[in-house]
C-alpha cells in the first residue's frame, strides 16, 4: 500500500467485522454462539430500589424475531450477547410487573476496524467498539394488591353473596396481603368513592370508562367481573382504523391505551352465572377461599385428552397416539376415552377427572362440549355433574379447543358449570382464532414454577403471556391473545408443596 502524500488526509478504510463467530462449549457436541454486541443492565425495584434476582431478560430483534435471554444474578445484574440490531426488550417475574420498551428500540453495531494511513506512510488497524454495547437498566413494578371485585345491580344481592364477599375479602387480606373491594359500578356509592358511576349498566363502552377511572385511583389492580354477560357485558368486535382490534373478550376491559394488548400489571377474570343470578358466584368464591386458606391448588396428577400427544419420547409418542392404546404418557386416546354413545370407558374418564389437580382438554369443542381430532365427543357441559371437582379444586384448560369460554345468557356452559361445580380456574378462549404458540408452550410453567421465572398466580402467567406472544409475535397476534380468557380468583396460585386440605364446602345448586 503507497503511503499518502505529504499534507494529505489519512485515507478509512471501514470494515464491519462478522456478526457471530461460532467457538466450541465446553459441553461436548454444543457449538456456542459468541456474538460481538451487547446490552448489559441492572434491575431493581422501582420502589425500594433493591437489585431483583431471577428476572428473565429477553431481546428481540426487530427484523427477524429472534430472542435472546439472561436471568438476572442476586446482584440483579444481566448480560446478553447477541448480533449487531434493533431490540424491543421484556423483563419478566413472578413478584413484579412485567416491563417493556416497546414499541420503542435500543440499537447496537458490531465492532468494525479503522486502517488508519499517518506519517511516514505507517497504517494502523483501530478496532471502534463504542457503540457495540449498551447499558440498560431497568425498574419494575411490584405487582398489583388491589383486587376489584365489580359488578352491577343487574346482579341478583343476596344476603349469601354479601357473607362470601366480606369472607373473601377477610380471607385474601389475611393469607396474601391483599386488599379486595367489592364495587357496584352504576351505584351511588361507586359515586361516592371513585367519583364515577356507570348510568346504563349494559354499555361496555361506559363501564370499561369507569374502570379506568377507578384504576387511576387503584393503579394496576386484578380485576374480577361478578355475573354473566346479562350482569357485566362483554365487547362485541372492537375495530380501531378499520382493523379488527378485540373479539368479544374480557381483555378489552384492560387495555386502556387502545393499542390492542393487555396494559402491564392489570389482569380481568370473570365469575359467570346464568342470567342475573349470584349462587354460581357463590360457589366460586367458596371455592376460592378454600384454595387461598390452604394455600392454593394442586397439579398433580394431571390428565389430558385428546387423540394427539403433543409430549415428546418417552413420555409420549410425539405424532398422534394409536388407535389401539389407552394411553401415551400423561394424554389419554380418544376413543376409547370419552361419553359417546360407543366409548366402553365412560366412569373411567370421569373418575380421571375427579382424581386430577389439572385437566387439560384438547382436540375440538364448543361452549357445550370438548371432542376428539374426529369430533367424537368428549366430555359435555352436562357430564360436570358426573365429575368431582369440589375434592380437589381442579385448574381445567380448554385453550386449546375453540370457542369453550363463551357464555350463554340463560343456559349452562363449561365457564358457568366449571365454577359451580368447584374448579379452581377454567382456562378458555372465546373464538376460533387460534392459540399463541408462546402461551401454549409457557402457562404450564408459569402456573406450575417450572420456569425461571418462579410460579405466577394464575392470572398473572394468563396476562402476562398474553402480553409477551404479543410483544414477541408482533401485532399478528393480538386478537389470537385478547381472547383467551379465564374464569375463576386470578389471585390464587399452585400450593408448592402439593400438600392440599380443602374444606368441601357445600355445592350450590342451580336454582
């Protein structure tokens, strides 16, 4: 290379320096990824500002969806490596508010060389790493200790509903510090304390104005609706420029913003009854104290039905189970499993799922009943008589299936009868959009404390992955998340010890 003349600028060449360079791990047959950027942080408290160990933080970049993740240290200290880009990030945990940039980005290049012509015809090599690293440190929020119990005086008041509301309210403040309020939106009283009260209790567009007065006052709060849609409405179809933003689903009630997912640290549960009556409410705060007295659900046993086992080997069989066998690993084949008028294993099923802490039901369904692959019935909405689900309180999941968390104004559905009959949580989606792939693959071990993170009560692993397919997916998922739902206390959480005494309190009858 000639060196420069006398007097003049030193000629650049820049050169960006490869993305990644694959090394050995030290675990044999792993090749690692080292990648020449970085973002690194500290996360703490935003009240206390305490360092916040276990904090899953995630990067995605921007183009492609690519994720990267570290937990943070008892420092609460996090470092990820990753290629040079555009990141939205999410901090996630069990005991805090998930936290979030986006829509906004954090960008970093990969380091690049300078060959540097000077004096005497001398080039010299600069390696620029300024802007391959970046310092993010993030604050979360506590989670929320407001729970809001809210109806409106469509809801039939019983002296029965006011003892178990006041026993609720006593229960959750001594076992959990929290604090439940229980609100009648279009009632002077409302009035009296939030300043706001709703004048036409059947427009969901003045009651969701409401609870976002309220929680003004509350901040993030867990939500529950007392009452069918006769009591407290769902949405119909929300569209925003034209686009197709909620499906009717309880979600829409908090997302203040508009922006079509779920705000951060707010969670909607809903205790239906049929038409205006309050005894399946009853039974659901009944069943509610007794899981937050003897310090949550179970979920074990478990059983799944459906003809298709998800489960790997050799816990299952990974493809669809075999005619001929009764069972792969934990999912039950259907047939022979099931109520149709051919299944030879009827009482099994039920008594299967009497015996479990955590029914998972897959294949097809409807609000009236879950079906096999084949649409061979599984289990009706009228075979929850037949079942035992006030032993051990079950959590039951129909995400998978579509359209089994509607309601029927005045006739039985699984979300009226689950909650009657004593299940823990029902678990549902209200359309047949689809499930988010990275709800379906997380809320078992966001419930269960099987992931990093530690065990999420149930409503907050619902909504917070909600959130997170989103934030991850990107806007295509938003009406698959919005409609998932849940019925049941949001607030409860899995029992670590699997050590379970419940009170079997009386079920309610339907009147």
């Amino acid at each position: 290379m000639m060196a420069p003349a006398a007097g003049a600028p030193a000629k650049i060449d820049k050169t960006t320096s490869e993305l990644a360079i694959a090394a050995p791990s030290r675990t044999a047959d792993v090749r690692a990824v080292i990648y020449p950027c970085h973002f690194v942080g500290v996360v703490t408290d935003e009240e206390t500002g305490d360092p916040i160990r276990g904090v899953a933080v995630t990067f995605v970049k921007d183009d492609d969806g690519r994720t990267w993740t570290d937990t943070t240290s008892t420092s609460g200290s996090y470092r990820v490596e990753l290629p040079e880009g555009s990141y939205s990030y999410i901090a996630t945990h069990k005991n805090y508010v998930m936290e979030s940039n986006s829509p906004e980005l954090v960008s970093v290049r990969a380091p690049y060389t300078r060959r540097v012509g000077g004096a005497g015809g001398i080039v010299r090599e600069i390696t620029v790493t300024s802007e391959s690293s970046e310092v993010i440190d993030i604050e979360m929020e506590p989670r929320p200790r407001d729970v809001l119990l809210v109806t409106t005086s469509h809801l039939r008041e019983t002296a029965a509903l006011q003892d178990v509301v006041e026993r609720y309210t006593d229960t959750v403040g001594r076992t959990d510090g929290l604090v439940a309020r229980y609100i009648v939106l279009d009632s002077s009283q409302c009035l009296r304390d939030y300043g706001v009260r709703v004048a036409d209790p059947a427009d969901w567009l003045e009651i969701r104005d409401a609870l976002e007065a309220i929680v003004e006052e509350t901040g993030p709060a867990y939500i529950i609706l007392l009452g069918g849609e006769a009591v407290v409405p769902r949405p119909e179809i929300v569209t925003i420029d034209g686009r197709i933003w909620y499906l009717p689903a309880d979600a829409w009630y908090v997302d203040f913003d508009d922006d079509g997912i779920v705000d951060g640290g707010f969670v909607v549960s809903r205790l239906p009854d049929l038409s205006t009556e309050s005894s399946g409410i009853i039974a659901a705060l009944e069943a509610a104290i007794d899981l937050h007295e003897s310090g949550g659900y179970g979920l074990s046993p478990e059983v799944r039905f459906s003809t298709q086992c998800w489960l790997s080997p050799p816990i299952g069989l990974g493809d669809a189970c075999d005619p001929d066998d009764a069972s792969c690993g934990l999912c039950r084949a259907t047939p022979p499993y099931g109520v149709c008028d051919d299944c030879g294993m009827r009482e099994e099923t039920f008594d299967l799922i009497s015996e479990s802490d955590y029914v998972v039901f897959m294949g097809h369904g409807s609000p009236e009943s879950f079906s096999t692959n084949d649409h061979v019935p599984i289990f009706g909405v009228e075979n929850v008589v037949d079942v035992d689900l006030e032993t051990n309180h079950p959590v039951i999941t129909g995400y998978v299936s579509c359209n089994t968390g509607l309601l029927y104004e005045n006739r039985m559905s699984f979300g009226t009868e689950f909650m009657r009959a004593g299940a823990a949580a029902f678990v549902a989606r209200n359309t047949e959009q689809g499930t988010p792939n990275y709800f379906a693959a997380h809320f078992t071990d966001y419930i269960a404390g099987t992931g990093s993170q530690g065990t999420y009560r149930i409503g907050d692993a619902l909504f917070e992955l909600m959130r997170e397919s989103v934030l991850r997916g990107g806007d295509s998922e938003k009406t698959t998340a919005a409609q998932l739902c849940i019925y049941g206390d949001p607030t409860i959480k899995r029992n670590p010890l699997e050590m379970l005494v419940f009170s079997r309190s009386a079920l309610v009858a339907i009147p």
